[in-house]
C-alpha cells in the first residue's frame, strides 16, 4: 500500500529533499560569481572580425594575455606592479582627440592595444579590468578623476585599497612607480567609480554616492568589451 503523507516516512524524505535544495542554492551562489577565463585565441578571432587585420597589434593583445597568465597566483603587489608596467611600457600617451577624432572617447584595453596609445582614462581602463581578472576584488579597485595640478588639466588613475578605510595605492601613466595617495600631492580627487557605485572623495575611503550604472561612457565600455568576447559581468 503506498504511504500517505502523514507516514512517517514523509518528513525524513521532505527533510533530505529540503537538504539537496539548500545545497543546491549554495553552489548557485558560489558559482554564479565565478567566471569563465577568458579566452584569447576566440578574442583575438572576434576582434579581427570587429575591427580588421590586427597586424603588429596581435602581438600586444597576446603579451597582454601572458601577462595574466605568469601574474597569476603571484603575490598581490607583484600582480600590481606587472599590470602597472605593461600598460605603462605598452601604450604611448596621447589624447583623444588624436586617437579618435573625439574630444572623449573611453577604449576598451583591446582598442587601445591595437593603437598602441591611449589617453588617461583608457590606462585606467585597462588596469582595472586586468587586475579584476587576476581576482581582484572591484570593490577594491576604484577609476578615480583627479586634477593633475602639475598639469593643470583633468586627469585619471586607478586606485587600490587593501582596506575600505586603507591610503589607497595609485597606478598612474605619469610615472612608473605605485605610490601611496599620500605621496601623490600633484593630484587632486575629483571623484571616482568601480562595478559598486560612484564615490565622492572624503575620510575613509570617501561616501558612495550614485550608481555607477549612471556612466554612460562606463557602461559603453562595458558593453563594447562583452562585444569583443570578454566575460566582465558588470565590471
């Protein structure tokens, strides 16, 4: 005879069933933040399709994919310090307005890899996304507007906070060498975005102020990157 609900069997097999549920939440949880590596040889064929021939600047973006590929598992300041120098070493600095014909044009690190220059922002750019696929937390990594004083003219880093509260790290185009905010005197913060919002500078860290999905220019970027095959979520 089959049991009925109200057998005592009903509540062991509910339990184990609840049981399979929750840990099949859990690793829903677990790996919907894991993503899938990036895959250059499929980049570089649809990239090609995107923009032509790529040329001398196959070589770059495959450099750049050896880049996190030895950076890997390698200690935090180190990973810092290899993305820091192959922007730096790979991209001559030169304005948008030469690169693009445009007064503002933000790149993706491919963009601006296959010109092999770049302006401020797309240094910035290019730091940020690499060091989020070497497994960097965005919610340590900042894109921050500042006024470069010595230049007098608006200008743009990435910022690395070991802490919320932390003298964030500064990976800039200016110079070669990360340096504490503490030290970058020459530098004024306007403010600064990552994945997680928007940030206005202050005490510890500065004051989440708006969403990020509000940068046009950011989710361009975004959306331009996810075209060319890269797996970046939301930043």
């Amino acid at each position: 005879m089959a049991r009925s609900l109200r057998s005592p069997g009903w509540p062991a097999l509910r339990l184990r069933l609840g049981g399979w549920l929750l840990l099949a939440a859990l690793l829903l949880t677990i790996f919907s933040g894991v993503r899938a590596d990036w895959d250059f040889a499929q980049i570089l064929q649809t990239v090609e399709k995107r923009y032509g021939p790529l040329g001398p600047a196959r070589n770059r973006i495959e450099a750049w994919s050896q880049m996190l590929q030895s950076a890997r598992g390698a200690p935090e300041r180190e990973q810092l310090n290899a993305v820091n120098r192959f922007f730096n070493q790979q991209l001559n600095f030169q304005d948008d307005t030469r690169i693009w014909q445009q007064t503002d044009y933000w790149a993706t690190p491919v963009e601006a890899l296959i010109k092999g220059a770049a302006d401020c922002e797309d240094y910035a750019l290019a730091k940020y996304f690499s060091l989020r696929r070497l497994g960097f937390p965005s919610e340590k990594l900042r894109i921050t507007y500042v006024k470069a004083l010595s230049q007098n003219q608006a200008h743009m880093v990435l910022t690395f906070y070991s802490t919320p509260t932390a003298d964030p790290l500064v990976l800039d185009n200016l110079i070669g060498d990360i340096r504490p905010a503490s030290q970058r005197k020459d530098l004024l913060p306007v403010y600064a975005f990552n994945a997680e919002g928007l940030y206005l500078p202050g005490k510890n860290g500065g004051q989440r102020s708006s969403d990020s999905k509000k940068l046009s220019r950011w989710q361009d970027v975004l959306k331009k990157m996810q075209s060319e095959g890269f797996d970046i979520g939301d930043g």
